[in-house]
C-alpha cells in the first residue's frame, strides 16, 4: 500500500468567502464616511442595484439584507397562500420562508440528473389550494424553466426561484434572473458573489419592482402614509460597498474556480462508485458549489465513511442536501414529506458530497484533496477484498 498523503495543515472547508484587496475597500468606505449616510437606500446601495441588474442582464433588481428576507417578501409580493410546491433537496431557508409567509410547503421529488423539481411531479402534486411553485437552481443547475413556465400559466400558478448557488448562471445564453415572477439571490459570505450577508431579487415587472421595495422599507412610502405591513429587509451601505468591490473580482474568481473543477473532474473520473455533479452543456455553471456523488456500491466506500475519513486529512467536505428538508421534524409530518414519495431526492441526499471550492485553493490544493480522496477509496476497497482472518 502507497504511503498516505499529508494531510492538510490546517482545516480546509468547502468554501471560503472571497476577499478582496482590504484598501479597494477603505477606498470605497471612504464615500460612505463622506457622505454619513449609512443605510435606508444610499448611493452606494443604488451604484450595487445597478451594477447586479447589468451583471445578472435583469431589469428589476432590489436588494435585501440577506436572501432569506428577499424570499420572505417575494412570497409576500405575489401572495403566495395554501399550497406552495417546493423541492426537499435545498436549504431549510427555502421552505421557511413559505412556512413564515402562512403557505404549507408541498415536496415534491427532483430529477435525478439536475436534482431540481420534476415537472411531472411538480403536475402531479397540483391541487386547488396550490397558489404556486417555489423552485430551487440547486448547485447552480436551471430548474427545467420552460416546463414549470407551461404548468404555471396553464394552472394558474406563480413561480419564484430560489437562485441562491446560481449567480451567473445562464441557460441558452439566457440569464437566469429571467423566468419566474421572481428571482432571489443570497449574497451570504459562502456564496461565490457576497456581500458578507445580503441578497436580491430579481423582478420582471416593474410594479412588483415598487411594491417589493415597499415592503422590504416597512411599508412606508412617505413621511405620513404606511401603505402595507412591510418589514425591515433594506441591504445597508457597508454591505452595499463590499459588493461593489467583491463584483470587481467575480470573473477572476469564476476562472480560478472553472481550473479547479476541471481537475476534480479529470482526476475523479478513474474512480469507480465516483461521479460529479455537472450542469447540463446547454448552461453556463455559476461555479458555487462541487458536488461528487459517491455510489457506496460502486466506490467500495459510503459517503459518510469517506466524509469521516476526509476529516482526519483535514478536509472539511459537506453534505449538501443531507438530511432533506422534509427530514427535519418541522417538516417531517406534512403528507407530501414521507421518503417514499420523494426516492430521487432521497438517493441523492446520501451520496452527495460538496468538494472544497473556492479559488485560493488553487489547482494544486485540488489535486491534493484528489489524492486523499484516491487513497482512502482504496485503502478501503484494499480492506473490503482481503481475506477475513478468523
Ligand atoms: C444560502 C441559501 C439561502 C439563504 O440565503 P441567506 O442569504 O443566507 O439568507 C437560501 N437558499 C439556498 C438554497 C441557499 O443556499
């Protein structure tokens, strides 16, 4: 057996937020020092709404002080009420925010190549009380838009997505900020473009455009008359300058990252059991995440083993989405939440596993963790075929 490679001399997580250089941020500190004017739609807040909408080729853009927020108001906006399709395979955020905004959250089964909602699913789970679809662009793949778009207007219904991992994705050379009523971006630290917290959603119309910046501004429209109960999601203007210099570096990151996913990908394909997460060809990835699926048959290894086993080399990978949504005891009771109504998103959630990623880890750092990963996969098959000594 080859000597074990060296472990990582300190933890190496998953993500690690993007920093850029601490004086292109004092510099863009200093108007916010000049001006005095540290939050409630400052210049610095209106520059960043700019620039999103160009970067993300979007009209409507508001920004919030987090994405859970933005999605909180975008349920709100649309009147989202009964029944809400959604997908088990996310972050807790996205059915929370149907749960805070009175809507009963439906899960339905994902596909097994994108994991995002099965249109045929999503059809199959519709009932009177469905006032919408909430999908989620998981790991930056497009929901099937154009399907879930058909079965939208065909019932009646009001679709927003969470494209919290999918800043920059396009589909047919389409921005994803396009389909849907609305669009909600987070712009939390581990995300690929941040604001340390933040987020916004992306609106087609610019009605919805007003209303939502109302309510995300307690309602207030102006010094006398509150015209909604609106809650307090404004995006304030030190967040608002780290994401104008954060933006500067964005495509920098993406091609840092875009070396490092080749890597993973060349150096994972020999693995047998292995296989990566990859958007279709027709998109352009948004680079948030690397996913590895680990079929424990075929690899000799289980997720959960190689998990553990990666701690030890100091590699911190992460389980995303496990458990599922519909697993947590808030969810766990809803008819719609049993395993055996969801087996694609259950599969997936026990074999996938987020690779670190982020551009400092360099292809170097990629080809270590290849290595770690090529050992212990088969130490462990070494072990499963030697004789049993009795
Ligand atoms: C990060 C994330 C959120 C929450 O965004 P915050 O900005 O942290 O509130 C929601 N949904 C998904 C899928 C996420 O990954």
């Amino acid at each position: 057996m080859a000597r074990p490679p060296t472990p990582f001399a300190e933890p190496v997580y998953v993500t690690r937020p993007m920093l850029p250089p601490l004086d292109e941020y004092a510099a863009e500190l200093k108007y916010v020092w000049e001006s005095a004017w540290l939050t409630n739609a400052g210049q610095r807040h209106a520059l960043l709404e700019q620039r999103i909408g160009e970067y993300l080729r979007t009209p409507y853009v508001s920004l919030f002080n987090n994405g859970t927020t933005a999605l909180l108001v975008a349920c709100r906006a649309l009147h989202l009420r009964g029944e809400v399709i959604t997908t088990p395979f996310t972050f807790p955020a996205t059915p929370h925010a149907l749960t805070w905004t009175n809507s009963t959250p439906v899960f339905c089964d994902v596909d097994p190549t994108t994991l995002t909602l099965d249109p045929a699913a999503i059809e199959a789970a519709i009932t009177p009380r469905t006032s919408g679809i909430l999908g989620v662009h998981v790991f930056g793949a497009p929901c099937d838009v154009r399907a879930i778009q058909r079965i939208a207007e065909r019932r009646d219904l009001k679709v927003i997505y969470d494209a919290a991992h999918a800043f920059g994705t396009e589909l047919d050379g389409q921005p994803i900020a396009r389909f849907g009523d609305a669009t909600m971006f987070s712009f939390h630290a581990t995300k690929l473009f941040h604001t340390a917290e933040g987020g916004a959603l992306a609106i087609r119309d610019e009605t919805l455009k007003r209303e939502i910046d109302l309510l995300k501004n307690f309602g207030i429209k102006n010094e006398v008359e509150v015209v909604m109960p609106g809650i307090n999601g404004k995006m304030n203007e030190l967040q608002a300058a780290l994401g104008l210099v954060t933006l500067r570096h964005i495509d920098r990151e993406r091609r840092a990252r875009g070396e490092i996913a080749a890597v993973y990908r060349a150096r994972l394909a020999s693995l047998p059991g292995v296989s990566c997460f990859a958007a279709p060809d027709h998109v352009r990835p948004s680079l948030q995440y690397f996913i590895a699926r680990v079929n424990a048959a075929g690899a000799g290894i289980s997720r959960d083993a190689l998990w553990a086993r990666l701690r030890a080399f100091n590699v911190f990978a992460r389980r995303y989405f496990y458990p599922l949504c519909s697993e947590h005891d808030c969810y766990r009771s809803l008819p719609s939440a049993s395993a055996a109504h969801l087996p694609v998103a259950y599969a997936a959630s026990r074999e996938v596993l987020a690779l670190p990623f982020f551009g400092t880890l360099g292809q170097d750092g990629a080809h270590r963790v290849c290595d770690i990963i090529e050992h212990i996969c088969l130490e462990e098959r070494a072990r499963a075929s030697a004789p049993q000594v009795l």
